[in-house]
C-alpha cells in the first residue's frame, strides 16, 4: 500500500510596502518566513500588502516602486518564488471583494477597540479614513481567502488575528464550514524589536530613519543608529523591559541574530559597557544583512524576472482565492454566474 502524504498546513503573512522594510521586519516576519519554508512542511503564500499600504497616504509613484523592491527584499532574504506563492495584494481582486462581505459581519464597535486603529487615528489625526477602521476586516479576507491554517504574526498583530478568527467563526455558525479558522504561528524568536530612539515603542518603518535599521542599510549607517541608540545613564547591562527598554531591546536583537540566549548575554556583557553591547549588536546584525543587501541589488536590477514572480505568484494565489470566493458567494445566496 503506498502511503498518501498529508495535506500540508496553509500559512499566509505579508508585509506592507508602506516604508523601506526594518529590522522589525526581518526578524519579527521575513527570518520566520523563510525558516517555514524550509521546514518543508507548509504550504506558504506570501504577498506584499499593497492595499494595506493605502491607510496612510502614499506618493503614486513611491508606492509602485515599493512594491517590486519589497520583493526583490522577500527573494533577497531567502524566499524562493517557486516554493511559496509570492505576490502583490492588489493583483487578485478577491481581496477587496471579500473584504465588503467581511465588512457585513463586522461590528463597528470591535473595530474600534483595536490598538493599532487607537494607535494610528492619533497619529495620522489629519486623515482618519474609514480605512483605517476596516484595515482588520482586509485583513481577515486576505487570511480567510485562502482556507489558511497558521499566519505568523508578531505580537503587534494579535489583536486583528483574533478578530479574523470571530469572523471566520461568525460565519462558519450561520453558513456552515465556510473557513478554517486560522490561528497564529509565533517564531521561536518572537521578539518585538523596539524603535532605537524611543524604546518604549515598536520599531517601525514609517517612523523617521533614526529609529529603525533598514534591512538594506549600509554597515556604517546600522553601527551609527545603533551607537546612538537610547539606553539609560545605568551603566549595567541588565534585562529588564520596563526599567531599561533600550539596553533589553539590544539584547533581544542580539540574541536573535545570534542565537545566544539572554541570559548568557547579560552574564557575558557583566561590567563592559553599554558600548560593547551595541558594538557587538552592530557587528551581529551586519553580518546578517549584508548577504540580503548584496543579492537585493542582483534581484532588483532584473525587473523582468521580478514582474515574472509577481505575474505568475498572482495566478496562483487568484486560483484558490476565487475557490473560495465561488464557494461564499453560493452560501451566501449571492445570484450564480457563469464566466
Ligand atoms: N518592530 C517589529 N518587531 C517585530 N515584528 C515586526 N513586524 C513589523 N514590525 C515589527 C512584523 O512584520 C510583519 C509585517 O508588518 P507590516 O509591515 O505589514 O506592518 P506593521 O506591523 O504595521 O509594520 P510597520 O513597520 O510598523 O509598518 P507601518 O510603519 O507602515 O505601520 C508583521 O508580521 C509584523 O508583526
């Protein structure tokens, strides 16, 4: 009897090309995309959130560009086009579409409850667009399009998981089995890197440059940010979040990049300054990103191979977001159509 292999698992995660991709990024989404994809036992789709992007105001132009380099960064750092289905957002309509039906199921008041809409209608005072409030419900339609299993999120995101999993549940109770109801997928290293100027807050691409290392950063500029990275007048290398946010933020990007635990960290950097650990910090995170600069360049610089990517990862992932489409349109009672 041959054995029949089990379906694999379905993970779906994405990054927004609303900023030139961190350290955040990296270690909190991309080192963990690429770690399932070599695990072998997922099936991964991957796109650039482009849609998401659109919350806040983009300049045209920049917002195109974005696109393909957050990509040329996704292949840089290791995903492989042909193993994982990597595409744009707003190349597979199924998105938006979802969203509305989505939206029908959505109270007005759980979408206000989010951190990140409190967070970011502070923010971006000027423009609290509906977008900003609905920015789950998208959210939920780009997981729930594609039956996913598992999102690997960083902490930040929780909150818009969790509300993904009472639409899906929501829906499953009115309609029958209509989603798999996804749960979230942390890294072994789930870190939350914090801004470099203000610790206390997560780092962010959308901030101003000196509080994040970009992932194409040159070496200079990432041992300059991270020698004038805030810590406190202590002196002791300690770990502790509340009291001394920058010098744990250290340690934590340390220990991701490294691999050394925490506490083997604080025992070795006992009585050396804050300069080793920020030395050692740099030398560590260097390390790392110079690979994925240089390939970028080489990625980039082919645009042809990289709209190829987005063209044929966009007809995969439009294959199975219609299935499910097809399938809520018919629960729903929404009149049939032929093509
Ligand atoms: N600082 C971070 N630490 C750990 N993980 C992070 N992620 C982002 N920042 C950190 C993870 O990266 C994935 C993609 O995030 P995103 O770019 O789509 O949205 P975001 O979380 O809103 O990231 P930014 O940089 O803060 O974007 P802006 O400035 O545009 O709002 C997610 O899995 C996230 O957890």
């Amino acid at each position: 009897m041959t054995d029949i292999p089990a379906k694999k698992k379905r993970i779906f995660s994405g990054v927004q090309p609303s900023g030139i991709l961190t350290l955040g990024n990296y270690i909190g989404a991309l080192r963990n995309f690429v770690a399932l994809q070599n695990s072998g036992e997922y099936d991964c789709i991957y796109p650039v959130m482009d849609l998401h992007a659109l919350t806040v105001r983009q300049d045209p132009p920049t917002l195109r560009r974005r696109c393909l380099e957050t990509m040329a960064v996704f292949i840089a750092c290791g995903l492989d086009p042909e193993k994982n289905i990597l595409f744009c957002q707003s190349h597979v309509p199924a998105h938006s579409e979802l969203s509305w039906i989505l939206s029908c199921f959505t109270y007005v008041g759980e979408l206000q409850r989010m951190t990140q809409f409190k967070d970011k209608s502070q923010r971006h005072a000027d423009n609290i667009n509906a977008g900003l409030l609905t920015y789950p419900v998208l959210m939920a339609a780009d997981i729930l399009l594609y039956q996913t299993d598992l999102v690997p999120i960083g902490a930040d995101q929780k909150q818009h998981l969790e509300i993904a999993r009472d639409i899906a549940i929501r829906m499953n109770n009115v309609y029958g089995e209509l989603f798999v109801v996804p749960d979230a997928y942390f890294g072994k290293t789930g870190t939350r890197v914090m801004s470099l100027t203000d610790p206390t807050r997560k780092m962010s691409k959308s901030d101003e440059p000196a509080s994040y290392i970009a992932i194409l950063d040159k070496p200079e500029d990432i041992r300059r940010k991270l020698r004038r990275a805030v810590t406190d007048s202590e002196g002791e290398v300690r770990y502790d979040r509340e009291s001394k946010p920058g010098v744990t933020n250290l340690l934590d990007i340390l220990s991701a990049m490294g691999g050394e635990d925490k506490e083997a960290l604080v025992t070795r950097f006992a009585g050396k300054g804050y300069g080793a650990l920020k030395d050692e910090t740099a030398d560590a995170v260097i390390a790392a990103l110079t690979p994925v600069r240089e390939k970028y360049d080489q990625v980039l610089a082919d645009k042809a191979y990289l709209e190829g990517v987005l063209r044929s990862g966009a007809e995969r992932a439009a294959v199975l977001a219609e299935k499910t489409l097809r399938k809520v349109h018919k629960k729903l009672g929404l009149a049939p159509y032929k093509l």
